[in-house]
C-alpha cells in the first residue's frame, strides 16, 4: 500500500490570511503546511472545511496566566486551563508574561514561570517580560542576555505600586529595548493622578465598584499615552501601547503614526462590548468588570471599533486576567462588600476574544476578514517575532489552522466555557460564529464541540527580534543625544 502524502488533508478550504482570500486544499506533514493546492493527494486522515472559513489560528498576546500576585487574590487559569480555553476559542498561541518581582531577578522570574507552564500548556506559548525593578543589574545585565535568548518582548507599567516605574527607569528599559532590538509594551495610566482621585473618592464613602471607573478617567490614560509615545519618540525606539480603551488615547496613537512614529496599540473585547455601566450592575456584581483601564462609554467604543479598521490596532488580545467572583481570593479578596481599591484588576475572555470579534466585526460589516487574520493572528505574530511560524497559512508554517462556523446561533454561557472561572462578562450575549475545528501544529485540539487537546502538547516559543523593533538608520545624526547609547 502506498504512504499517503500527508498526515492531513484539509479539504475544500475557503482560507483568508491578512491579505488575500483564496479557495484550496491544504496539505500538513510533520505538523507544518507543506502544500496549498487544489485537489491534493490523500492524507492519512482528512478534513472537509466545506467551503468555510479557514484561518490561521489566534495569538493572544497579552493574557496573565499562574501568575503570582501581591493581594491574597489568586488567578483562577493555569496554564492548563487557560490554554485549553484559549483552544476552544480558536487560538493556538498565547503569550503571557513572566513577572519579576521587587528585589528579584528576570531570570528567577522566568525560572518560576517555565516551572508552572512546561508540561501544562495544551497549545503553543511564549513569554513576555515584565521588568518592575529596573536596576542597573536587571537593565544593563539581565535584559540582553534574555533578548538573546528568545525573550524579546517587555512590559512596563507606569501604574500600580508593585510593577510601575518612573520615567527614568522607563528611559533605562527602552534605551536598551532600542540597542537589542526588542519591543516594548507600555500600560498607560498617570499613576499620581489616580492615586489623588482614589484618595478623595474614598473619603467621601464613594467605594462601589462604578467608582473604580470614576477614579481613572480618560485623561489619565491620554496623558501617559501620550507621555510614553513621547519616550520612544525621544529615544527612536518603537514602543506599543497596551490595552487601550479611550477616544482620546487613539486619538494620541493614531497623531504619532500620522507623524511616522514606530507606534504601534492593541485593544481588547471589554472596550468593544462593555462600558462603563457595566460597573454600576446590581450589587457587588459590578467587580466582574473591574479592569484597568475601565471600560468606557458608547463614543469611546465607536472609536475603538474605527481603530481596528482604520489599522490605528494591530493588535486585538484578550488581556485575560481571571479572577472568580465568588471567592475570598478572587474578586471578593477585599470582601463582599469591599471597596473598589481592593477588587483584583482583571477580567476573563481567552475564549470569547476572537468569537466575539467574529460574529460582531467580521459578520457586521465593521471590519473585513483580512483585518480580523491581522489584528487577531497575523500582526501580533510579527510584533513579537513568531512570524512566519506563526499567525499566518503559507507553505513552512505551523499548522495552526481554524476551521470556522459562520451559520451557527449561539448565546455566551459561562456553563459552556472551558476556563476555570465561574463567570463570564458577556453572558448572555449572542453570537453567530465560533470555531468548528481548531488545529495546533497539525493535530486537533478542539472538534465537534469537545476539548482535544492534551496538558504538556503546546510548546515553548523562542522569540526573534521582531522586525519593527528596528531603529532607524542614522537617526542619531539629527538627534545627537542618541549618539552616546
């Protein structure tokens, strides 16, 4: 009997990358697309996609998952079961972040993570860095060696007192971003003009859970947005900006691209399909919601939507950060009826991210299907230096492949969910697209409705450089400050 000539066939594809949309069968050996063709010869098993969308499979890059945290409260996903999620929604990479703690090293915070995530991931993943003690040992020392060694993505927080840092720390971290050739994340929020808001709102007893919204208006966000564009502009280093939920703060990104400027923004689901009374629902239940920055109001959520199409965003992540409403380490950590202040940040939505973004943008009208590869697969892939292994279909890339249902009627359940969270935001919200098939390398992790997958099967990711995190040439000629870096 002959072999086959593939391990899988995918037949009758209807496959959109980022820039094109193109019928054909495709070809998977040894866990990459080898072939893109019309009528292939037979795999050793087949799939007919039936003229449905096929697509490469989701990067989430930003999600937190088995991530140490300094207020009792505890992450409800590990790595288990955040990427078992991430995989029945449709996403087969994820890349959350290794967080250095005060006092401590990078390496001993990737040492901690690897410990918590090998052997755990059902689906591909790699990490970024989270630098909250920017000395000149973890700066000038630890940092290119991590770059070096795949690591090549950091984050930096201009708020919260057990992560943020000053704008000469921050100048520190890009200076060295810029000569390894790293990309920087920023989350953008004053943190002083919090703190000031926060302190007057709870002298007067305003601690409901809409007040945690009050307390980081848009200006907070547009200031520091604008403050952290201001910081790579000065050190021509491109940086990108986190999370953004404001009119005023996409505003501030899309003046600095207009201008030429290497900046690059991701947005997320809650400032597409959540607001700010979403913070004022009865009771504490508003805390399901509490995340920074808040969700904002109909005009901000226009704008959003305008920035994934205008390609303002080149990234869309979930910034999955799961905390359960009804435990003593979750959202309740402060009390049932505890002020804003001690509410966990965060909410969940690995699953849902690209579903959501499907049947509201792609079925409506508001972006095309090419839009929803890139900002969702192809664009983040590139920024953290996966591409062309991943976020795309094309001949030597992973085969990370979902098969779409487009002509489904479903509505949220968090019954239905494969978190390990016992809510969900958008419960009850109906949809008409979710993901019949998901591939990662090759084999199916999710199918027919069921979890397939298996803990220990995703794989550690090293990083390349990623292209646009290249400084321009002789940029320093007109700038001579930049001469002595």
């Amino acid at each position: 009997m002959e072999p086959h000539a593939f391990d899988l066939v995918i037949r009758n594809a209807h496959i959109a990358t980022a820039t094109d949309v193109f019928d054909a069968d495709i070809g998977i050996r040894d866990g990459k697309i080898v072939a893109l063709a019309q009528s292939l010869a037979s795999g050793a098993e087949e799939i007919d996609a039936a003229g449905r969308w096929v697509l490469p499979g989701g990067v989430d890059a930003h999600c937190h998952l088995s991530q140490p945290m300094n207020d009792g409260s505890v992450l409800a996903d590990d790595f288990f079961t955040g990427t078992r999620s991430a995989a029945c929604g449709g996403t087969t990479t994820v890349i959350p972040f290794a967080v250095q703690k005060k006092g401590g090293t990078l390496e001993q915070a990737i040492t901690d993570y690897h410990a918590v995530s090998d052997g755990e991931a059902c689906i591909d993943y790699a990490f970024h860095i989270i630098v909250a003690d920017a000395t000149p040992h973890t700066v000038e020392f630890e940092l290119p060696g991590l770059i070096e060694r795949g690591y090549t993505s950091i984050k930096l927080y201009m708020t919260y007192d057990d992560l943020k840092l000053d704008d000469r720390q921050i100048l520190d971290v890009l200076a060295i971003a810029r000569r390894e050739g790293a990309m920087s994340m920023i989350h953008a929020e004053n943190t002083d003009c919090i703190a000031w808001l926060t302190d007057r709102l709870l002298a007067k007893g305003l601690t409901a859970p809409r007040f945690h919204g009050l307390s980081r208006p848009n200006v907070v966000e547009r200031e520091a947005t604008h403050r952290a564009i201001s910081l790579g502009e000065f050190l021509d280093t491109p940086i990108l900006i986190v999370h953004v939920s404001s009119e005023e703060a996409t505003d501030q990104i899309r003046q600095a691209q207009s201008r030429g400027l290497s900046v690059y923004a991701e947005t997320c689901p809650q400032y597409l399909f959540l607001t700010a009374a979403d913070l004022d629902r009865p009771g504490f239940h508003g805390a399901m919601c509490i995340c920074s920055p808040p969700p904002r109001d109909a005009t901000s959520q226009q704008a959003i939507w305008e920035g994934l199409a205008n390609g303002t965003f080149q990234v869309f992540s979930s910034d999955h950060a799961p905390f359960n409403y009804n435990d003593p380490k979750g959202k309740k950590v402060g009390g049932e009826h505890g002020n804003f202040t001690h509410v966990p940040n965060g909410i969940p939505g690995i699953e849902t991210r690209l579903p959501l973004l499907f049947s509201e943008g792609v079925m409506t009208g508001r972006i095309d299907i090419n839009k929803f590869v890139a900002v969702t697969a192809t664009d983040p892939a590139k920024i953290y230096g996966l591409y062309p292994r991943k976020g795309t279909i094309c001949i030597g890339a992973d085969a990370d492949i979902v098969i779409w249902d487009a002509s489904t009627n479903i509505t949220i359940k968090n019954e239905n969910l494969h978190h390990n969270v016992d809510y969900t935001p958008y419960e009850g919200r109906p949809l008409h697209a979710w993901p019949a098939v998901t591939l990662c390398r090759g084999v199916p992790v999710y199918q027919d409705g069921q979890f397939t997958g298996r803990a220990g099967y995703g794989a550690f990711l090293r990083c390349e450089r990623p292209t646009p995190a290249k400084p321009k040439p002789n940029f320093g000629k007109s700038t001579p400050w930049l001469d002595i870096l």
